[in-house]
C-alpha cells in the first residue's frame, strides 16, 4: 500500500496523469512450465474415453502456478518494453525516456495504474498491452483496491477514501446507526487479557460476537486509508516521524513503536506495533521506536530514488532527546549495554549518513497518535473540561444542634444574625449573648477585606517551578497590591498574617466571648480537621469569604456527588486522560533515579519510606441508614451538626457528629418515598482502639455497638420525632476499620494534621523526578478544594511556561 500512496503522492505534486486498466482473466495469460493435467469437467467426458484427461496448455483459475505465472509473464512483457522493476517494490516498473518523461505501472494482480507526465506515451502503453492481453481501459483512476480516489488536480489534491468500505463493514456488524465519535479510542481505553471471559457464560457470550473477523476488517481500512493526517502543503519530500509508549501494554509491559511517513504533504506510509521486548526506561523505548521507523524510511527512500526522485537530506524526527543521543553516540554506553545489539544498527545508518535524526517538539511529532490517545494539542483541550456541567440543587443552610440549644446556620452576610420566625433560637444576639453578636460583626470587619488577599493569587497559577515566577508572581502581583494599598496600613498588616494561625488573628481582635471561640473552633476543624490555633488563616479568611459574601450559596449535586465524578471522568476522557479503575499500584517503577512509571499488584516495594508522611488525623465512625419518609417533617434539611459539649473541645472524640441526607434535595438517591442518610463523627476517631480486632468476632461487635450509640443519638436529635431506629431498613455502621478498607487511607485516617506555623505542607514533589504526589496530603486544609488546588498545581508543573499562561488566559483568571 506504501508505494500506491507514494505513487499517487507524486501524482499530486507533479501534476502526472494517473490511469487505470483491469486486466481480464488476469491468471489464464500464464505459460505453464510444468506437464499439468486435468481431469474431464463434467459433461465433457466422451463415451469410451472416460479415462482421457486434458494436458494443460495454459494456466488456470485454482493452479497454485497461477499466480506466479501471471506475474513471470507480465514481467517479460515489461522488460521487453523497455521498462524495469523496482527492487525497492517488485510490482513497480518504471521507464525513463530521453526527454526526460517517464512512466511508472503499478500492478497489484489484475488492477493496474498508469502514472507518468504524457497521456500518449500512457496511450502507447496501454495499445501494447491490450495486443498481448485482454484488458480494459477504466480511464483516470477512479478507484482501486476497494479504494476510492478522488482528485482535485487544480488544488493539487488526492483523497483516498474506503468510505462505502467502511459502511458496509459497519452494516455487517450491525454497527450501522452507532453514534459516531470523533476519536478511534478514548484516553482511559487499555485492553488486557483480563478482560477476556473467564465465566462458562461469559465464554459462551462472546462467541457470538465476532471480534476476530471485526478486527479483521478494520485492519483492512488501517493499512489501507491514511490517518486522519490534513492535506497540509504539497511539498515533494519525504519526511518520517517517530514515537513510542513507554509500556503501554497493560498485560506484557511493553511499549509501543510508533512512526508515520509523510511524502508530498500526505501520510503515505505508518505503523503502530508493540515493540518485541519489554524496554526498560521511556529512552530504550523511543531508541527502538527510531530502529523501526528508520527501516521504513530507508525503504521508501530507496523506493522514490528509483523511481527519480531524490532530496537532499532524508529526516527521521523524534522527541525524545535522550533517545536522539543514544542513537548518535557510539560509544560504550552502560545504560544501553542491554539493548539488543540490532536496535544499534541505527548507529551505523547515522554513522553512513544514510538519513538524519532530528528533534521535533513532542506537540509537532505527528506519529504521537499512533502510540498514545492524547493529541498533540491536548493541552489546549482542557477548556473542553469547562463544558461538562452538573445540575445542584440550590440551599444556603445547615442545622445546628449545640449545647446551647438548636438553630439554622445560614451563609451569606447578615443571616447569622437575624431572628429566624421558625427557629426563634436563631438570633445570635438573643440566642448567644449581645457580645457574640458584636464580636462575631468585628471578626467579619476584620478579615473580609483580607480575602482580597488570600484570593489574589488563584491556586491554578501555582507550580512547582520556577516558571512560577511568569505564572504567578509576575501575573497576580499587581492586584495583590492593589488589594494590599485597598485594605490600608491596618489591613496590609494583617493580610501578612495570612500565613499564620487563625487564632492569632482572633487574638489580635480581642474575641473572648465563649461562644465565638467554640464556633470557630468548630468551623475551623470541620474544615480542616485542626482547631483555630493549627488553621492557617488564608485558608479560613478564604472560606469566610465564600460562605458570607452577599448573593452566596451552597449546592449539592442532583444524583449525589458520584455526578461530580462521572463528570470528571467525563472531562477527562474528553481530553483524552486515562483513569484506571480497579488497579491496585504496587510499585512505582524508578529507574536511574526517575520514576517511569507504575507496576499493578505485583512485585515488591522499590521506594519505601522515601517520601515524608503528612502527620494525620484519627479515624472515622459512620452510619449509614436508609428508612421510611412517612412520618418525617416534610422540612427536613440536608446538613447537620451535633455538638454534645463545647469543653471537651470539638476535636475530642465522641463529641461533635455531622449528618447528610442526601436524598433530601435529590431524592433519586433513595428509593421512592425512603431516605439515606449518612452520620460520621470525622478525624477523631483513635484507631489504636480497632487496630488488629477481627471484625467477626464478638469482641469487635461490642465495640461497634457501644461506640455507634452517639451517632444514633445525632441522628434520632437531626430527623426528629417520624424517626424510628428499630424500622430503619439500612443500617450499616463504619468503623475505623471500615474506614481504612474501603477508602484505603492509612489508618483510616480523615486527613492531614499540620498545626500552621509548626510545620510545613508536604510539596508535590519527590526525591524521584517525574513522581509527583497530589491530594489532601499536600496542600493545606482537608477537603475537595484542597485535593483540586495540589492536583492543579502538580498539572501545572508538567506543563510549559506558556501553556500554563495560556490556559489562565483560556479560563480567564
Ligand atoms: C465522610 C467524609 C465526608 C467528607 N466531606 C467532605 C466535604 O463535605 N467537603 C470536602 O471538601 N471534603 C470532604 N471530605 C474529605 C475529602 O473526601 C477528602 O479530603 C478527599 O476525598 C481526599 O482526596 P484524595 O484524592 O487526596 O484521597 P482519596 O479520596 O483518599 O483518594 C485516594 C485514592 O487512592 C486509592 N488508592 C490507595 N492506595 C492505592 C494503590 N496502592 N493503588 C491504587 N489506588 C490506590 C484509594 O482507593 C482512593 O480511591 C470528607 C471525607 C469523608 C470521609
């Protein structure tokens, strides 16, 4: 197929004529060189001469000399004609004449093409051919193969298109009215043989499904069409193209090669195959990948070289540098030592000057497709992340149920102190003291006008190089001073303190009403797990501003918060991410001091204790409930907090419970007419208590029980009267145990639990380059924020300077 589009690809550019013949019984022209004989057919067979059989004089149809015949003979007709074969392609004959024209016939069995510059040159070869076999003229070529060719020759242009091919492919397999997408396989898609049937059942299923012979017939359209390559300038040169997957095959761990040649602005030849031996390092990888296409290139230069056509220098591009040098550097190399010797013949070809190896950027290596799913302007696709939205439900408040009595904690500026007809305990002045009040409007007075401040730097401007500087300090430090000259001396002072404990700033104001020092302590550790004195105060001054700035509200995702990841998922794959479900990392494979990748569940540990711990939070305990509706107040709310005693401390164990009911505002969560509801006591749990009980045993029960009592005393406080512990249809508690399992934290752990100011947030980064760490362990606070400002940071890193500036652009921040 390469040298068809080769062919055509000069064609194009030199404005040839490309004509078409169909030879007739191509394989009856053959002369038989052996005695053949045949038995009578059926209805020739003569009375008395039953035992005749016929000498063949020719060849025919079924002889397994036909083929062979044909060609032996259409090659002496060639010859005689003054035209010669092609070593680079035996079924390529070219003919030079003194002017300096030439034609050139392509013979695929009994399909012909005719290229060359004179239409009666083509004519003469056409009456000589047709004298010595039967032959039809089809014209300009049209199509061939199966192979539809459509030109355009005032723009210079050849399309070659399998699309009835494809349909009826697609007809077949009754794929016909599948919703069409615009990329062959999605980021996250890795086939292994995992996912082959096991099950009788499954085996069984599967035999119905003709995967084989689908496979089959998409290969035909893979070899055969180009790539979805744009018809970019018509320039005659030939280019190749080359790229590899660092072990991108799940089941044998080996990569992939890659390469894509490119002759008169069009694809003409390419492959993707999976390398013969597991490489050891992204630069084994690319090295092998370079062996491969150089093979290719050699071949198609040869082939264009003979058929006249000869450039000036024959590049390979590849992106990786460290592979560019392996190839280049003869020397004894001893982290290449291992390397098949006959990958190194790449080194002689580079040696001979036989082509050259050039760096190409890894944006404009154009065989990247052919080895991974993420296009070349990947970065540019993450605005399409922006397009996946998730329908919420609107509320701007949560039940509170604290010693002093209950009330509904609402968001926004004024709510929290304003007299509530429903819950007349709500006022804070009447409900806590007149000073509250006072303190809680001096508080907000104060720390406001700081989130100018703590919000002027946005967390997707940071990472974790120095290209910092452009994306973040260069960027934002106008408006950060500009915020800092708005706030005047006063508030410049404090917004220095940002970096400090959120009590220092509750100090610094004077704040000693009791009640105002348990509720921020309680804001402060259902954010983060700490109280005021261990918060940060950039990261409360930030939620502050959020949770009272005016026109505020909170949402909570219809369907659950499962919407939020489908549609991160989704966002992903659209961009073409990959996320594997279900797989297990075992090790992280580091290799001459870099990660390169990562092992599933097998194998031993390679980097043990290497990376620091985050000190962290205690456990959790959860209820998990599903009941009846009937009976419970039809104004239930979704959120509450229950604190049993402000002098214990809202950090102490058995002591603060948060509830959700979900089903509440998305009542799809919950079979019709029931609700779920889910209780926890988070981050004060100690884990020692549980660690190494068996959870079948009696002793484990018991403890279960008795240490579950306070949520169900929460929950019977939240739901009210309708509520019935004996009717509850769902009733399932978590344990720390429970906790460690399913989450997979270590001990079961809610999260990190760094005091601010006594010590310092893990970063991203590793002692291994190319691993990096993101989650609520790398950046302040405990939460979803916290998980997605680390994972945009560490995004950032990997991405260049100006494609970091240019997606702030694309966001707009
Ligand atoms: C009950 C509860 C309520 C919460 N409520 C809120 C809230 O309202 N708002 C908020 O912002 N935050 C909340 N949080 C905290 C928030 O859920 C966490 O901070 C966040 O999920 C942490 O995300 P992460 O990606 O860092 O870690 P995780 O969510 O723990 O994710 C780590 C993942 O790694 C997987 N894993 C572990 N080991 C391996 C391995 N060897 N190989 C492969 N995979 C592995 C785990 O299975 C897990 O899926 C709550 C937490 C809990 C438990």
């Amino acid at each position: 197929m390469s040298s068809i589009r080769v062919v055509l690809g000069m064609a194009t550019s030199m404005n040839l004529e490309v004509e078409q013949l169909d030879v007739k019984t191509a394989f009856l022209h053959g002369d038989l060189e052996e005695e053949i004989y045949m038995e009578k057919p059926e209805g020739f067979v003569e009375k008395g001469k039953e035992k005749f059989v016929c000498k063949l004089k020719k060849s025919l149809y079924g002889l397994k000399q036909a083929p062979r015949q044909w060609y032996k003979k259409f090659d002496s007709f060639m010859m005689n004609n003054g035209f010669s074969k092609t070593t680079s392609d035996h079924c390529v004959f070219v003919k030079n004449f003194s002017d300096g024209k030439f034609i050139i016939l392509l013979r695929y069995v009994d399909d012909m093409l005719i290229v060359g510059q004179d239409s009666t040159m083509i004519n003469t070869l056409k009456l000589e051919l047709s004298k010595s076999f039967a032959m039809k003229d089809l014209g300009p070529a049209k199509q061939i193969l199966g192979i539809k060719i459509v030109r355009d020759r005032k723009e210079e242009l050849i399309w070659l298109s399998q699309e009835s091919y494809i349909e009826k492919v697609l007809e077949r397999f009754n794929m016909n009215k599948a919703k069409p997408v615009g990329c062959p396989l999605v980021g996250h898609f890795k086939l292994s043989s995992n996912q082959c049937p096991t099950s009788e059942k499954d085996k069984e299923e599967m035999l119905k499904v003709p995967y084989a012979s689908a496979v089959g017939s998409l290969m035909y359209a893979m070899v055969c069409t180009r790539p979805d390559i744009a018809h970019a300038v018509g320039m005659s040169m030939l280019d190749g193209f080359t790229d590899s997957d660092m072990a991108g095959d799940v089941d044998s761990w080996k990569s992939t090669s890659g390469y894509l040649m490119t002759f008169a602005g069009g694809a003409v030849a390419w492959q993707s195959k999976l390398q013969k031996c597991v490489a050891l390092s992204t630069t084994e990888a690319e090295f092998i990948a370079i062996t491969e296409a150089c093979k290719e290139e050699l071949w198609l230069k040869k082939f264009l070289q003979e058929l006249g056509l000869k450039q000036e220098k024959y590049v390979l591009y590849c992106d990786s540098q460290s592979a560019i040098h392996l190839s280049k550097n003869s020397t004894f190399h001893s982290r290449s030592k291992h390397i098949d010797v006959r990958y190194h013949w790449i080194r002689d070809v580079l040696d001979s000057k036989l082509l050259q190896l050039e760096k190409v950027h890894t944006d404009d290596n154009i065989s990247d497709m052919l080895t991974k799913t993420l296009s070349r302007d990947k970065h540019l696709k993450c605005r399409t992340l922006a397009g996946e939205s998730i329908p919420c439900a609107n509320y701007d408040s949560w039940m509170v149920y604290l010693p002093e009595g209950d009330f509904l904690s609402r968001i926004g500026p004024t709510e929290f102190f304003k007299v509530d007809t429903q819950y007349p305990l709500l006022d804070l002045e009447k409900y806590a003291s007149l000073d509250a009040a006072r303190e809680w409007r001096k508080l907000l007075d104060a720390i406001l006008p700081m989130s100018a401040a703590a919000m002027a730097l946005p967390p997707l401007s940071i990472r974790g190089d120095w290209g910092v500087l452009s994306t973040a300090a260069t960027r934002y430090a106008p408006s950060l001073l500009k915020s800092f000259a708005q706030m005047g001396p006063q508030g410049a002072l404090s917004a220095t303190k940002l970096l400090r404990p959120f009590s220092e700033i509750v100090d610094s104001l004077e704040l000693k009403e009791p009640f105002m020092q348990n509720w921020i302590d309680l804001l402060a550790f259902l954010l983060a797990g700490v109280t005021s004195n261990g918060m940060l105060s950039a990261e409360m001054v930030y939620m502050f501003a959020e949770w009272y700035k005016p026109g505020c509200s909170l949402e909570y995702p219809i369907h659950g918060t499962g919407a939020v990841v489908d549609a991160l998922v989704r966002g992903l794959q659209k961009i073409g991410g990959r996320i594997s479900f279900k797989s297990h990392v075992e090790i992280i494979v580091v290799e001459n001091g870099r990660a390169v990748g990562v092992k599933l569940r097998s194998g031993q540990e390679v980097i043990p204790n290497r990376i620091k711990m985050t000190p962290q939070c205690e456990s959790f305990m959860h209820l998990h409930l599903g009941f009846d509706a009937e009976g419970i107040s039809e104004d239930l709310k979704i959120h509450h907090i229950v604190v049993n005693d402000w002098e214990r401390g809202v950090d102490t164990d058995q002591n603060v419970v948060l509830i959700s009911i979900p089903s509440v505002l998305s009542p799809d969560l919950a079979p019709p007419g029931k609700h779920v509801l889910h209780a926890y006591m988070p981050g004060t749990k100690p884990f020692g208590l549980w660690e190494g009980l068996d959870r079948k045993t009696a002793e484990y029960k018991e403890l279960e029980a008795k240490r579950s009592e306070v949520l169900w005393r929460a929950v019977e406080c939240a739901v009210g009267p309708g509520f019935d512990h004996e009717k509850c249809e769902v009733k399932l508690v978590g344990t720390p145990l429970t906790h460690q399992r399913f989450l997979r934290r270590n001990r079961g752990t809610y999260g990190p639990a760094i005091q601010a100011s006594k010590g310092t947030f893990p970063r991203h980064s590793t002692p291994f380059p190319q691993l990096y760490c993101c989650g609520d362990s790398t950046f302040p606070g405990i939460g979803v924020p916290e998980v997605a400002a680390s994972g945009a940071v560490v995004a950032n890193s990997l991405v260049s300077v100006s494609q970091h500036l240019e997606l702030l652009d694309a966001v707009g921040i």
